[in-house]
C-alpha cells in the first residue's frame, strides 16, 4: 500500500521538528544561557527562557527542515537516490540551512570555529539519537508487518 502524503503530515513533521528543537533549546539555554547571552540572540533571556522571536524562527527552521525531508524522502524529485544520498542531500540541507538562518538572525557568529563546532557536535549528537529512534521503529513496524503476514498465511492454511 503506498501511502501518499498530505498538509497534514507536513505539519506533523513539523511540529515534531520544532518541539525537539524548542526541547533541546530549553535544555542549552538552562545549561548555557547565561554565560552565551551575549554570544547568540537565541540566549538573549539568558538561562530564564526563550524569546517568541527564537520561537518563531525555529518554526521557520522546522518548515525548511520538513521541507527538505518531503524534497529527498518522497520519489517525487529524486526516483533513483539511495536512502544513504538522499540521508547525506538532507542532512547538508540542513547544515546549509542553519548557516543561512544563523546568520540572518544572528544565532552564533557563523565567522568564529567555536560555535560551528558546537553546533556541530549537537546536531550530530541529535542525528544520531534520530537515526536510532528511527530504526527502531522501522525494526517494530517490520516486525508487525511479519506477524501480521504469517497470521494471514496461517489462517488461509486453515
């Protein structure tokens, strides 16, 4: 069965985009908050919150995010991708992207090595914890799918 998708698994993906980044945000900006507040416009409150400017943009990021997502994990431009190239085109979109937004609205300063790194270090801390998540939901959804198969191959045997 091939499932095709909508408005409104965008705006899912979406929304889970943005709280996992509004999640990690919290979590940096109550370790970090302080002491990089005047470093990134993303620690302005310090470690008391985030700002609804931060919020907002961070839903523009997940738009994007959610955007490429659709651009290199549906067949509709990229038939003949593997899913490794298409991982790697999305996960340099990505990279791409927040530069673009970083500099635009003054995230980190995209023209010092320390916070690349650290955003580095980060993003492939979360890609990694996603790519985990998801493999086992692929292991899950295969094996119910097996089951499912031999209760079918076993009740025609009937």
């Amino acid at each position: 069965m091939i499932k095709k998708n909508s408005i409104f698994d965008y705006a899912v993906h979406t929304m889970v985009i943005w709280g996992i980044s509004i999640l990690s945000i919290c979590l940096f900006c109550a370790l970090f908050g302080e002491s990089a507040k005047e470093m990134s416009t993303l620690f302005r409150l310090g470690n008391r919150g985030i700002s609804l400017e931060t919020l907002m943009q961070f839903l523009v990021l997940a738009i994007v995010i959610t955007g490429l997502r659709w651009v290199f994990f549906t067949d509709t431009l990229f038939k003949k991708l593997t899913v490794l190239f298409r991982s790697i085109w999305m996960l340099t979109g990505v990279i791409v992207s927040v530069g673009v937004l970083s500099a635009m609205w003054q995230w980190f300063p995209v023209n010092q090595v320390l916070p690349w790194i650290m955003f580095i270090v980060c993003f492939l801390v979360c890609a990694c914890i996603s790519v985990v998540v998801s493999m086992l939901k692929e292991r899950s959804d295969n094996r119910r799918m097996q089951d499912a198969l031999e209760r079918l191959k076993s009740e025609e045997n009937i």
